[in-house]
C-alpha cells in the first residue's frame, strides 16, 4: 500500500505500530499532516492484523508460505507441512532480508515475502494468493495468473476485512489472506472456532438438525448453513465420525496405532504410524469439535467429495489432502 509523502511525519511517529505490524517504516520529513490524514495512517496501520504462520496453521497457509519461499529463490515442497526444511528456508531467507532468524513467519517475514500484486500479474506468488483466497471461499483456479476473477476475489475479502477496496494485494491485505478466514459463509462463530485449541466436553457441542453431525457450538452455524446447501444441490451430508471425547480418541488410538504397550500406541506412536493416520489424544480436530469424516467419501469420485471441493471453500471448511472424508476448520 502507498503512503503519500506528506504521511510521512504522521507514519514517523507510528513508527512502533508499524514495526508490529510489518509496514514498512518510512523516514520522517519535515511536513505537518493534517488531523485528516493523521486518522488515515491511524487507520491503515490499525487495519494490518498480527498473523503469524507455524506448524499448527491451516494446510492453506502453510502451502502458500512455502509456494511464495519457492518465488523467493529458496526452493522448498509444497506439502502444507511445516516441517525442518521449511523451518530451515525461512530462516534462510530471514537472514537474506535482514530479519530476526527465527525460522517462524510473522508480520515482518509476511511482508517481505509477500509481494504487492495486482491484476496482469503472472507469477508464482500469485499462486499463493489464489491458495489463500480459496481458503477465504472463493474457487479459483491456482495458475499464478492475475486475472479479473482473481482482483473480484481480492476486493470481495478486502470488503470483507473493512479494508480499502482496491483489489491491489499489498502487505495489510496480505495479513488478511493468513490467519483465519474472513467473514465467509460461515455463521459468525468462526472467530470463536480460532480461540479453540484443544478437546472439549459435549457439553460444548450440539447435533446439526436433521443430521448425526456433532460439533463444537461455535461450528454449529456454518455446518448448518453447508448442510443446506448440500441438500439444495441433491448431495446428503452425514457423518462416519464427528465429535469426539478424549476418552474415544484413546481408544481409537489404542486400536490404529501399533506398539508394545498402551501407553506407546496411545500417546507416543507418530500419527502417521497409525492405519489409518490418528492424531495422539489432545490434538485432533475431532476432539475439538472442528472436523467430520463424511460419509459416502472413501475417494475423490464420491458425489460428497465431489460436492465439498467445490463449495466447502465457501464456508471456511477444508479437506485433509490425504483422508477424502475428512474435513475440518483448517484443513488438519
Ligand atoms: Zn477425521
């Protein structure tokens, strides 16, 4: 985002909030601005949102970090898995932007690596953008070309975050496609949904009328709003599994995952190690109200997944690459 030159005092003196924020710092001159253009700058820098991405972000951020690592020259897979080697090319290029070396992707590191893109962009980074859209409920086509439907998609978040509308992909609105999703489809419970990291009780959830789906209260909404949608378009959503309480987590662990004892096939074998792969008790998304495996949706010619990979996105719901049936609030 351009700051007009006369900001410039005004941006001096926001010096702190900008280093926060990841704005760029600019050098203060000698020109008084106006009360107007003070509340201006006041309002950028309050616009940008503390994003920081890591091994627990959703599947989506995580992927476009590593596609925009891979447009910075420091090539690394796209997995969606934030593993040593990504670890190991952030801080490689941290260290080339004259950034702390921490190897964690926060506000700073997301608006180094974030370039401003607009529309006749054909980039990889605009990969990145079309992922993270996708993720924020559009369905577009991810080929790094900057097209109308790509700026329609930029400007409908931008709207969505309160930002200035100009579907130019800046730092602030970079700090929008991370993190969690902006307003949606969803039903206005998803900002409660990013407060929740770990299980909870049933007490914490409810049925999704007209279906077996249990989930956290706070999802109750948009898997309300999905299910509808779903029927309207001639496609049942039930589920196989949804909610679960810890106590049927360990079991489910004590009956996936191999080793000698209990206590290793419970709490210790990798997930990965598990058939099928279970998350140790404590950190799945089922505990925590925020994933359903479907039923009908063992592959991807299912008629379920079918319709999912075409609509979840609208509603801030995503898909585990490796489990066609389970779909969860950030893709874990
Ligand atoms: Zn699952």
């Amino acid at each position: 985002m351009r700051i007009p030159p006369k900001l410039a005092l005004a941006l001096g003196a926001l010096a702190l909030t900008a280093a926060s924020t990841g704005l760029p710092a600019v050098t203060a001159n000698a020109v008084t601005p106006s009360a107007a253009d003070l509340q201006v700058v006041t309002l950028q820098a309050a616009a940008a949102r503390t994003v920081y991405v890591t091994a627990s972000s959703s599947a989506a951020d995580i992927s476009a970090v590593q596609v925009l690592l891979t447009a910075a020259g420091f090539a690394t897979d796209v997995d969606g898995s934030y593993g040593p080697k990504t670890t190991a090319a952030v801080k490689a290029f941290q260290t080339k932007n004259k950034l702390t070396a921490d190897g964690k992707v926060g506000p700073q590191t997301i608006a180094k690596l974030g370039p401003v893109l607009k529309e006749g962009a054909s980039n990889t980074a605009t990969k990145a953008v079309q992922r993270l859209l996708n993720k924020n409920g559009s369905s577009l086509a991810v080929d790094g070309k900057f097209g109308a439907g790509t700026k329609a998609a930029v400007v409908a978040l931008q709207k969505r975050a309160g930002l200035t509308a100009d579907g130019v992909v800046g730092p602030i609105t970079w700090t929008y496609l991370f993190g969690p999703v902006v307003g949606g489809g969803g039903g206005g419970g998803d900002g409660e949904c990013s407060k929740v990291t770990g299980g909870v009780a049933q007490s914490g959830t409810t049925v999704v009328a007209g279906t077996n789906i249990r989930v956290n209260k706070c999802w109750s909404g948009t898997i309300t709003k999905m299910v509808a949608a779903a029927k309207a378009d001639g496609v049942t959503l039930t589920a196989n599994s949804s909610w679960r309480s810890p106590e049927s987590q360990k079991a489910l662990r004590n009956q996936n995952c191999p080793g000698a004892t209990y206590q290793i096939r419970v709490y210790e074998t990798p997930s990965s190690s598990c058939n099928p792969p279970t998350a140790k008790p404590g950190t799945s998304r089922h505990e925590r109200g925020l994933a359903i495996d479907l039923a009908n949706s063992g592959s991807r010619d299912t008629k379920v997944f079918k319709w999912m990979a075409a609509n979840a996105g609208r509603y801030g719901v995503a898909n585990l690459p490796s489990e066609p049936w389970h779909w969860s609030v950030d893709g874990h």
